[in-house]
C-alpha cells in the first residue's frame, strides 16, 4: 500500500513538473485581462439545475495586478493570494507560491472558467471549473475617469 501511494506521489509530481516548466510567464497583456472585478458561477450549461452564485457584481471577486505576471485574488469567500500568471497551450496556469495551481481558459472575452485539480491531483477538473464573469463598469465609476 505505501509502495502504491508513493508511486502515484512521484507519477503525480512528474506531470506537475513538466507544465509548469513548459508554461512561459503570461504576457502584461494577458495578465492584464485578468484584472477587473467578477461574479463566479456555475457555466450556464444543461444540467446545471441550481446555480447559486460564489460572487455576485453586488458582492464580488476582485483581481489585482502585483506586477507584470503576478496577480492577487480575492473573493466574498476570503483572501486566495498571490498567484503568477503562465501561458500554456491556449491556457493560463495559475501558480501559487506554496505549489498551489489552478488554471484557467477564456469563454469569451469578459468570461472564463477556473479549474482547480480533480480527485487524483494530477488533473485539471473541468467538469467543477466555475465561469468567473466580468462585472459591468460602474457608470458613475465610468464617468470620473
């Protein structure tokens, strides 16, 4: 049993390693995109029978810049910290200083959904990703600037 156990750590571990040695920092711009404030939800999709969401425009997630590839993510539900931002493959990696990841792929351009890691940990989990969905610009907010 520990044999199985350490064998699927190391078989784990070698699929980290190589995406977040591939993954190339996000560009500014790309990074950029990130940074705004958003509701989260379940992807409006069939079988989705209730959807209560995580965050709403009234109450919502906030992404910061910290520099060109580092954002900071906060949501109603608490601080999730600082993450760096990667480019893999049409997808952005999300990493944390404490081994931590995430990944996300754009659905448009004001949504995109947010993966964590399956039950193995070795896989990105699609099936439960949240849509992070950009909350409308505040109209007086609009018309200071």
């Amino acid at each position: 049993m520990k044999t199985r156990i350490l064998l699927s750590a190391l078989l784990g571990l070698s699929f980290a390693l190589p995406l977040n040695a591939s993954a190339e920092p996000a560009s500014p711009e790309e990074t950029t995109a990130f940074i705004g404030t958003w509701s989260i939800a379940w992807p409006d999709e069939s079988g989705v029978i209730v959807n209560v969401p995580d965050a709403t425009c009234d109450a919502p997630a906030v992404i910061e810049r910290i520099d060109e590839e580092t954002i900071h993510v906060a949501t109603p539900g608490g601080d999730m910290g600082n993450w760096d931002v990667r480019s893999f493959d049409g997808r952005f990696p999300w990493w944390r200083e404490d081994g931590q990841s995430l990944v996300s792929e754009w659905k448009g351009e004001d949504a995109f959904l947010l993966a964590g890691k399956d039950r193995t940990g070795i896989m990105s989990d699609w099936d439960n990703a949240k849509q992070w969905t950009r909350c409308p610009a505040d109209e007086t907010e609009s018309q200071q600037d």
